[in-house]
C-alpha cells in the first residue's frame, strides 16, 4: 500500500508543476497592467515604476517564473498586490468555508443520490425507477447558479426562513448552520442526480452478475444480496463517482459563494481577477489545484483499501 501511495504521490509532480507553469502563463498574456489598475492613470510614472520594481515586475519573464516556482513549492506564494498580506494567510483564512461547504454538500449529495440510485437499481423498470431517473435528468439540465437563485427566491424571500449572504463565523456553530444550509443544498441537490444515476447504473451491472443469482437462489435474504453482495462490489465505482463529485462541489462552490456571498476561495479568486493581483490569483488557484490533486489522490487510495488487486498495477 505504501509502495502505491508514493507511486501516484510521485505521478502528480508533473501534473502540478504544469497547474504552476499555466497559471502563471496566463495571467501574463492577458491585457492589463495591475500597477496601474493600483495607481490609476494618474499616476506618475516614477511611481508607477517604483511599485513595479518592489513587486518584482520589472524583471525578466524567466527570472519571475523562477522565483514563482521556488516559492510556490515551499507553501509562498507571495504578498498580495492589494492588501500587502501574504497570499497564504489569506487563503486560509477563508479555506475552511469552502471545504465546510464542500463537504456538507457532499453529505447531502449521498444521502440523497445513493438511496435513490439503490432502490431505482432493485426496482429497475418499475414507476420508481422512471420517476426518480426524469427528476435526476431535471437535476442535471439545473444550472447550479440558477438553482441557487430559486431557492433564495423561495427559503429568502417568499419564506423568510434563511438568511441570503454571509457565511456566519467559526465561534457561532448555530448562526455558521443557519448560514450553511441555502448554500449547501443548492450543491448537494445539483450533484445528487449524478450520483442518483451513476449508483443506478453500477448496482445495475453488479445485479446481474453469476454470483449474485446464486446467492438469491441460495435463498439468502434480499436485504443482504443488495447490501452485503451487490453494494459492496459497486463499492469502487461508486467511489471513484464520489471523489469525481467532491472535485466538482469544490468547483461548484466558487460560484455558489459569489451568489450568497460567502467568503471562500471563490471570493478570492474572483477579487483577484478583477485586481488583476497576480500572486492572490497563482495562490487560489494553484492551492485549489492542489487540493483537487489531493482529493483525486485520496481516490485512488482507498481504491487500494477496497480491491488490493490494484495496488500495484
């Protein structure tokens, strides 16, 4: 197990050295002067050079992207071009929002999506099925946005049930949930249909192996054909399908914290684009890279854990 760990351990290196390499390009290539978004256009332009020599924009492109890459790798990513504060304590100041909200959504994702893709799997053909499917299908064609804005229409402002915007702090669990609830159902219900229908379609399969015919030929009972049978060798996929979905709630979590305007990395990245603040922007992003990368690799850890089989492939 150690083995395959280090194994895709050593296998992302080249994946996150490419995230840098891009993240950095990009920001190069498109127009616009962050000093003199800073300054203003009338600034001097002694000032203006000023600035840019203190950030180090004066130098050669090679010479940054140098620099960039040897503080990138050891957690620095810099001083914010706006605030002055290193881009790191900024990222963590708001980071537990983003995986708070992430991770709840996740939550609610299985506990929705994987007993309706259980059961519509037993029950394949059956008005259930069909039923649950179309409203999946539903779930799917929802912009996640949107599906935010209606459900402000209707807990917020028709309901007065739940509060719009903020995220709540730390200190205060109860004002942090009432906070969290809007944001993370809107998630959870956007990526349980994914769930809903992909947990259909592996028990599916697992249902119409030998192994599961002889078991309930046997007699044993149908609650553990599905769940100690059946549920167990679709374990994998469904795992793989959950990993893919907390990469996507990850993603999906910059737009629902601009539409609740919750603090979160989301925030940040967006602030920084608009700044045109080149290390907040190669910080969020490379740091939200990594943490996708680590997501993925836990995926295939546990891969490791349920089939030992693939270990050392």
């Amino acid at each position: 197990m150690f083995r395959y760990a280090v194994r895709k351990l050593l296998l992302a290196i080249p994946t996150i050295l490419g995230i840098l390499t891009l993240v950095f390009i990009l920001l190069r290539v498109v127009p616009g002067d962050p000093v003199r978004l800073m300054m203003g256009d009338v600034a001097m332009p002694a000032d203006v050079a000023a600035l840019r020599h203190q950030f180090g924009l004066d130098r050669p492109l090679w010479v940054q992207y140098v620099d960039y890459l040897t503080h990138a790798v050891r957690g620095d990513f810099g001083l914010a071009l706006k605030s002055g504060l290193p881009v790191i304590g900024e990222i963590l100041r708001v980071f537990p929002h983003t995986v708070l909200l992430a991770v709840v959504g996740l939550l609610i994702t299985v506990a929705l999506g994987l007993p309706v893709g259980v059961l519509s799997a037993v029950r394949a053909g059956s008005f259930w099925d069909y039923g649950s499917m179309a409203v999946s299908l539903l779930g799917l064609s929802l912009p996640t946005f949107w599906l935010a804005i209606l459900m402000i229409l209707l807990f917020s402002v028709k309901l007065s049930w739940l509060p719009i915007t903020g995220a709540g702090n730390f200190s205060q669990p109860g004002d942090l949930l009432v906070r969290l609830i809007l944001p993370a159902l809107t998630l959870g219900i956007s990526t349980a249909a994914f769930a809903a229908r992909m947990t259909r379609s592996c028990m599916l399969e697992v249902l119409a192996q030998d192994y599961v015919r002889t078991a309930r030929a046997k007699g044993v009972p149908q609650r553990s054909v599905i769940y100690r049978h059946a549920l167990k060798n679709a374990a994998i996929p469904i795992v793989t399908t959950m990993g893919i979905l907390l990469s996507r709630l990850l993603g999906g979590a910059v737009v629902i914290e601009m539409v609740f305007s919750r603090p979160g990395i989301g925030q940040l990245i967006v602030s920084g684009i608009l700044a045109r603040d080149y290390p907040l922007v190669q910080g969020t992003v490379s740091f939200f890279a990594f943490t996708l990368i680590a997501v993925n690799l836990g995926v295939d850890l546990v891969y490791g854990y349920l089939d030992p089989t693939i270990r050392f492939d």
